[in-house]
C-alpha cells in the first residue's frame, strides 16, 4: 500500500489558500517527502500528515519554492528531538545547497545525509524497515536549471504457487521465506523464489514530475503509471510560450504527456497564481486526457496492489 | 500616523492557524518588517500587507523562528521586480546569516545591505522619503543568544506659535519651512524653529520585545510607550522557570514590564503551541496590567498623534 498527500500546490509563489508545491509518500510505515518550499511543515500539519519521521527528502531541483522549507522543517525536527538520519537526495549540486542550510540551521542533533543520486535509490539499503520492493529512480527533466523528476515503484512478486512448491517437496515452514523473496535450504538442495512463484506481477508506479518542459524522457519515465503527478504552472494554451521559455507545462501538455505514457490518473499541481480555480479548465484537458484531476492541498489517494 | 500590523503571533514552531511573530510597521508611505520567520509572506498577504516595498527588516535575532522566511521573500521581491535596496538590520553577527542566506538565493537585481545597528538608526538617513522625525533604536535583551530589542519613536515638534513669528516679522511664506524643522533667512536674519515653536509635543513610541526574559533594558526602553509588542510565550506561571531557562516571558512577566514602564497599550505574542486560547488567561493578566490584548494575527492599530 502507497498513501500519496499533495501538501501544496502551488509554484514558484507562495499564496495564502495553497502551499508550494510538495508531496509525501508513505510506504511500510516509513515516508518521503518530494520537494520542501517555504511553509511545507505548516501545510503539512494543516493536512494531518507528520512530517517529523519523514525518511528522505527527494529534490527535483534548487529553486528557493522547492527548498527554502528545509531549514525550518530540520530544525523542527530538532525541536521533536529526532535522532535517526535525515537522507536528502537531489540533482547534482546538492552539496552547495546543503552547506548554506546548514549554516542556517547551526548543529543538529542528527545526521543530514546528502546523496546526490544519479542511478537510483533502493530506500531499503540505508533505511531499515523500508520495504525492499521500494525504489526511486531519477530522471532528467528539463527545466532552466539542472533538474529531475522521481519515479517511486513499489515491485510485486509473481503468485506464489503451493502445488510446484508441494511436488518440489520444500517444507511448508519455508514457504514464508520464498514469499518474501528469499532461497532457502532443505535437505541439502536450494530453492529460489522463481521456482514456486508466477510472473511478476503489476506494482505500483507513481512519478513526480518536479519543474519541467515536455520531454521524451519525462513520457518514458511516466509509461503504465498508477499515479502521475506533474507540473502544470499554465492554465491555458496561450501560455505555450511562457511555458516553453521557463520549462514548465501547461495543462494541456501535462495531459498529453499522460496520455502518450498510458497512465492510470493524472494529478496537476504547481499552478501559478493567476490560476484562481484550476477546475475550470478541466473539461478541455479531460478531452485530452480523461483522467486528468486538479490537485489540490491535502489531496490524498491509497494506492493498493492489483486496484 | 503610524500603523502597526501583527502578521505572526506564534513562537518557536509554526502552528496551521498562527504565524510565526512578525509585525510590520507603516510610516508615511514606508515600511519596517519587524522579524521574518518562515511562512511570513504568506502570513502578510493573509492580513492584507503588502511586503513588497518593506524598506528595512529588524531582525531581534538569528533563531530560525525569526529569520527563516528572508530568503523566500527576497527572491519574491526578486520576482516582482523590486530594484531599490533592502536594508536588513539586527545585532552582531548579522553578516555571518546573511552570507548563507544570500548563497541560497543566489544573485538579486536588488541590493541587500546589512547595517549592525548599535547606535541607533534613523531611516531617513538612508531611505529617501522616511519621515526625518523616525527613529529605531535597538535595546539589549536576555535571551539565549545575542539579541535585541527596537523602539520605534516619531517625534512630534513643539506647536508653532504665529504670534512670535509675526512679532519678529518673519515673512508668512518662511512660517511652513519653520514647522518642518528648518532654519530659514530673511533680511539678513537667521531664525531657528526654536523662536516660533513650543516645547517638542508627545510622540509616538512603538516597542518590539523580539524574545527575552524580563530585564531593566526592556523596563527603561519601554518607557511610556504607546504600544508594546511583547513576548509572551507562556501563559501560566508554572511556567517562570522554563521562561527564565530558555529566555521568555509569561503573560504576567509581559504585564508586570507594562505596568512598570507605565505603556499605554501591551500586545502579547509569541505563544507556544501549548497555548491554544490566549484570551482564557486574560483576566488574570488584566489584574497586573489593565491594557493587556492578547495578540493574534492579523491584529493592526493605527496611532496618531495626540491621542
């Protein structure tokens, strides 16, 4: 189960009815939290989330309306008294971001680890207790600065099969283990998980687009998503240019880039702020991409396996 | 006429429905940002506010509380296409936040000039336009680290006297320059403000406590203010000894200080997130000090002379 909150939606200001744009995503009681403008703990709190055990901090890009939260939320913590590791991962150039927060912020009583990722995080190998199934990947944007989107999978193992794993003979009180994805031992012979269980299965694949244009490797990320969560700063089409010029969508493309990569929903957020009530231009990008929703502050979806 | 807007009323920690403390100050047709914690631009646009134009901010310290929303509003300043200076005053140290503030928000079109004020300022010597009659004046206080306290005072000239101008034959079209403060020349004789005006009247006298625990500075800086603006971050007496640790003051210790320094008004602000109605220990307070109002954002009050 992945449980996706919009804490803000708005880009590159922020107004007093939403919040710069953020998300947190929980997964097997652990979290990250995608991008940390301004205001995301009070938007946050404002949506009943907890920020304080949020595990990683994934930044698309350094723009002040993605980051100028950090200070404040890390000294929030402070003030919660958390010790474990905050992992912050980001394009690169994450460490000169970093030493000027820090600065900020004075001695934490925890760790803050920078990890500039550029082939991928399997969360499981520096968190305990996060699922192993969990990855985030990266992938180029293209915004007017170095920048990158997420793709958060959550992989679901093939059904596990009892009639082959009977006539192999492996004892029952192993089973758990080759479910879980393990090779087990018995009577002197291996078993791996392949040999009891189905073809994978569909997970569930959600993807944060950060600040971007429309780009080849943003519809490549996106293919057969649960959950596409992008950048659309420009209600209408007359806004192409600007669009074009400071590397972001309007909604019209983020609909098309949904549409192009066959995903299940599409969520618009980081609306800049003539956009007084995006729902208005929802029946026209609906003809474009019928799963199109307007996000919204405190928006929040449980995404199961097999839904 | 000065007018005072409280944007934040919370302490420490940002709450959804407070704040953090941060009061601005409106003086013909310039502006003074006292504080700047994070969320602060999204707190004044709620009340109204416009920082857009602020001429100085006056940070009382560098806890995050207090200064974690500066980089976010200059780079919105940035966005607005603001050109003339911003002047960020504080007490020592203010050169060691600015420098990591300003690597984070990268270059401005605009100047940032830092002035670590002991001596006093009077605006109009930097700010074309400020009343010449305004003052800000910092005071020591006791908190846990290096910080201040302002008085912001505008003088008011003593009443002009037509009598005494005509009876030295000062022509009338000299007698405006003379109420402004000038000194002006007339057939070969100099006469001074000083001939024609009585005693300097009663001004207007504004007090920002920033965070501090009770002391004689503050007593002898609030002097027959016409508004204190005071930190008040716990309600009840039992908690005097976490005050006094950490360099607060309770609802009555604010009220105490008012009464000794015979103010006219005491705004309190700066509550911990303990404190979810301020206006249930308001009758207690009233008893030490009559003029107690329990801040809350948003909170303005315009002072004219004479009242």
């Amino acid at each position: 189960m992945v449980k996706v909150t919009l804490i803000g939606t708005s880009g590159l200001l922020p107004v007093p009815d939403r919040a710069l744009s953020a998300a947190l995503l929980e997964c097997g009681g652990h979290s990250v939290l995608f991008d940390c403008g301004e205001g995301t703990q009070t938007a946050a709190r404002r949506t009943g989330c907890s920020l304080m055990k949020t595990d990683i901090i994934a930044l698309t890009h350094y723009h002040g309306d993605h980051i100028f939260g950090l200070p404040g939320l890390m000294q929030t913590m402070f003030s919660m008294e958390r010790s474990k590791p905050l992992y912050i991962t980001g394009p690169e150039g994450l460490r000169n971001v970093m030493r000027p927060m820090l600065e900020l912020t004075g001695e934490l009583p925890f760790d803050v680890i920078p990890v500039e990722i550029n082939g991928g995080l399997r969360p499981a190998d520096i968190i305990k207790g996060f699922p192993p199934e969990a990855r985030i990947t990266p992938f180029e944007t293209k915004h007017r600065v170095k920048s990158c989107g997420y793709v958060f999978t959550l992989d679901r193992a093939g059904r596990f099969d009892p009639q082959s794993a009977k006539s192999l003979g492996i004892p029952m009180e192993l089973w758990g283990r080759l479910q879980r994805g393990e090779t087990v031992e018995a009577d002197g012979r291996r078993f791996s998980p392949e040999q009891v269980t189905g073809k994978a299965r569909r997970g569930i694949k959600i993807v944060f687009t950060g600040d971007t244009a429309p780009c080849d490797s943003l519809t490549d990320a996106a293919q057969d998503a649960d959950l596409l969560i992008a950048d659309a700063t420009y209600a209408e089409d007359e806004h192409l240019p600007l669009a074009s010029e400071r590397g972001h969508m309007t909604f019209s493309q983020a609909a098309q880039c949904a549409a192009q990569a066959g995903v299940r929903e599409l969520w618009l957020t980081h609306y800049s702020q003539r956009i007084k009530e995006p729902e208005m231009y929802i029946p026209v990008v609906r003809n474009i991409f019928p799963g199109t929703v307007c996000g919204r502050d405190g928006m929040c979806r449980v995404i199961n396996f097999g839904e």
